[in-house]
DNA sequence: AAAGGAATAAAACAAATGTTTCAATTCTGC
DNA sequence: GCAGAATTGAAACATTTGTTTTATTCCTTT
C-alpha cells in the first residue's frame, strides 16, 4: 500500500479523473442546477478548489464531464460494434439496438438508472450550450449509421420523409427505457432495464421494430401516388 | 376595463390559480431545483408570501401543480378520448396513441417542448414522491388500458412477458418525442413535435406499432414451446 | 538538494434563495 | 358599515452555493 497524500485516497487515479467521475455520477442524478461542487469534491475526495482549479468552474467541469461520458460511451460501445457490414441489414439493426442497450444501460456503459445514462436524457430534454459539440460529433453520425440501415432494409427509394420517424421510434423506444425506468420499475418490474434483462430488451425492441419497419414498407409500396398516409 | 388592486394583473383568475399556471410553466421548464419562488412569483404577478401562504412552500406547491397538471391533462383528453368500445382494437389502440400525442404535445394539453410535459419527462427521469399518487392514479389506469386493447389484439393468451414490453414500446415512442423534442428539431426538423405534425406523427406511431405487435404476435404464437425470442 | 512551478487545502466572500415575520389591504358575513 | 378573517406586500433572516484568495504541500527539473 502506498501513501500518496495525507488522504488515502484510490492512487490509481488522479484527482482529476476522481472529480470527472464522481461528477459524471452526480451532474446525471442531480442534474446541472441542483448538483453543487462542495457534493462533487466530496464524492471525488477532492477539494473544492481542485475543482476551479482543473475545470475553471462549474460550468466547465459540466462540459467536461459531457465530452468525457460520450467518449468513454461511444469508444466502450461504438455505434458498429458486432455489425459486419456484409451481414443483412437485420442483423446490423438487431447490433445496432443492442448496442444502445448496452451503451445507455449497462455497468460498463452509462449505466442507466443510477449513473450517466440519466446526463444524456437531460440533455435531450434540455440541452446545454456544451451539447451543441456532442450532436454533431456523436449522435448525427449515430443517426446516421441507423439511417444507413434501414435505407438497406426498405430500399433506396423511401424518402427522409418515413425514414427519419422510423429512427425516432426505434432510438426512442432504446432511450425509454434509459429515461423511464425508476416508473417502468415500478409498473412493469420484470421489465425493468437493469443488466439481467438487458439482452431479452433488446431482442424485443428489435422483432417489435422490425415488424413497424416492415408495415411502413407496404405502407409506402402499396400506396403509390395516393395520400401517404390513411386518412 | 376593472382596476383590482394597484397591480393591473388578470382578473379572470385569482392568485392562486396564476400562480399553479405559472409554476407549472417554470416547473417544467426549468426543473424544481432550478425553478425559483422568485420567479414564479414574478410571472404570476404575485408576491412570494402568497405562495407560502397558499401551498406553505416550495414543495407543496410542486405536489398541487403535478396534481393540477395530470388532472388537467387527463381531464382534456381522457385515456379513452374518440375510442368506442364497440370499434376494432387496431382503431382504439390509433384513437389512444393520438390522444398521448396531443396529451403530451398540444397546446390544449401539456404543450410539449415549452410547457409542462417536459415535467412529465421530469418525473419520469427521477420520480418525487409527490408522484406516488399520481402513478396511482392517472398512470396505471392509463397503462391498463393500452394494455386491455393489446390483449384484444393478440389474444387473451399472450403473458405480461410479451404484453409490457410491447405497451413499453408504444408509450416510449410517444414520450420519447415530447422528451427529445429540441434534439429532434435539431436533427430531423420535418418530424419535430410541434402542432401541425402532430397528426402525423400519431398516425405514422401507429402504423409503426401494428407492425410491431403483429411481429410479436406471431413469434410467440409459431415458437409455441421453444425459446421465446430467437437467440 | 534546492528551486520553481503545479496542485491541494482551508477560509473568506458575495450572490442567490427558501422561509419567516409583521404590517397593510381586501374580502366576507352580519 | 363594521368586525374579524383571509389575503397580500415588503422587508428581514438564515442557509446554501459558486467563486476567489492565500497559504501550504507535492512534484519535477536541474
């Protein structure tokens, strides 16, 4: 065991990556307003000045800690991962949602209810100027690649016009479950996103979502030139 | 043109309901612990005394305008809003996911990005406990009813396995675009939740979703005692 | 080993905020 | 019209919180 300061605190961080984390963990419990920095410090075994001093305010910390999550996010669970591209566009999709499973909920990821996971659902909700950055580095090309798939799942010809509300409801049915789960906990306990159900999630998200690409399809196949969608 | 008092301020509305309108507006907007008395009080053309005097606090105030809201919400535009009980369940189950949408995002309802549904969202992400009640009493019922017409659809011998999930799916794709809308204004601005999409919207959710339970439906009626999902 | 910079600790400061107090005003029932 | 209750207005109070300051400790370089 080694002495590192007067505190004996974990040596195999520094206390910068200490106040990145335990902030990542309180700016998502607690959000931008209601966490304070004497909690952080606290959480992090550092000291309030460390805080100032490393990240020049709160207001910087907060971005930080956004960069830093979505990184760690993206690099642990790329939008690509387990998707070969000669695979059929099913089985990219069915990676692609379980990678979002995995990302927003998972230990190892955002880790949903009590961790980081709940910073990207306040962003959505209310994004910070910090936020702008993170979209178009992060979620665009994220959108972009479910985009690609189903553009292979429902051929070339359907327009943004069914494309992009078939992304919104497959990423939105992913992010529910990082968004709502105390409730859905409450409700639907089996259901509940923690790890152990995980994978059977999302193997459901995924039939359920094939089969609402698949009804768009004909949808938009079998009405031809008549109103896009029934009256 | 009446002079109430020294202040020319609404006289179609006593103080207390200004102030429920307006905290519900800056609740929402802005969080519990970012909202201010302050502020509230100002936007209510009120004084801080009256909201301690007429909800003793900060807290009591947000469980009358979560109570206020849900009633309000659920007043307008009822869980069974257009459904006749007589109609198939594919139409009472559209006639539901549009009455979520102009719940959630109307300007009748909770108005969606700049009103109060994002207080909703708020619960959802970390439930107070003023939200008990409400669970009780608007969420599940409202949850029992999409899950009744799910039944109706699949059959009375689909378990809660299947059932929830499939009910999950459907409300998360409704919630998730009053959570997200900024983002979604941001990267698909052709679908943002504003009022002239919202029928659209509605329409293109439900499409979407019979697609997905008759997926599901028929996974777990051809697989009768194999694995229940394809592994 | 010494010096200079980097990092941390502790206290002080100023602004914001929920609550309380008390007087002034308005409303209601008789 | 009046008495008492209900409501509102304005100021004061105590606490919290982000930031700054100053001194001390740790680390690297020479």
């Amino acid at each position: 065991m080694f002495i590192i300061g007067k505190h004996m605190t974990d040596c195999s961080q520094s206390t910068k990556e200490r106040i990145l984390a335990a902030a990542g963990d309180i700016f998502g419990r607690e959000g931008f307003k209601a966490a304070t920095i004497r909690g952080i410090a606290k959480a992090a075994n550092a000291n309030i000045a460390a805080i100032n001093y490393h990240f020049q305010g709160k207001e910087g910390l907060y971005a930080a800690v956004l960069e830093n999550v979505f990184h760690q996010g993206f690099t642990r669970f790329p939008s690509k991962l387990g998707i070969e591209e000669s695979a059929p566009p099913e089985q990219q999709l069915r990676a692609f949602i379980k990678g979002m499973f995995y990302r927003l909920l998972s230990r190892d990821g955002w880790g949903g209810l009590s961790g980081q996971g709940r910073l990207i659902a306040r962003e959505l909700l209310e994004p910070t100027p910090a936020f702008e950055r993170i979209l178009d580095k992060y979620i665009k090309p994220h959108k972009d690649r479910l985009v690609s798939i189903l553009v292979a799942m429902m051929g070339k010809d359907i327009g943004p016009r069914y494309l992009l509300p078939c992304a919104i409801s497959i990423i939105g049915q992913c992010i529910y479950y990082a968004l709502a789960g105390p409730v859905i906990t409450k409700i639907a306990v089996e259901d509940s996103p923690i790890e152990d159900n995980l994978d059977r999630l999302a193997e459901f998200v995924w039939l359920f979502s094939l089969g609402g690409i698949e009804r768009i399809r004909l949808e938009t196949t079998h009405t031809v030139d008549n109103t896009p969608l029934p009256h």
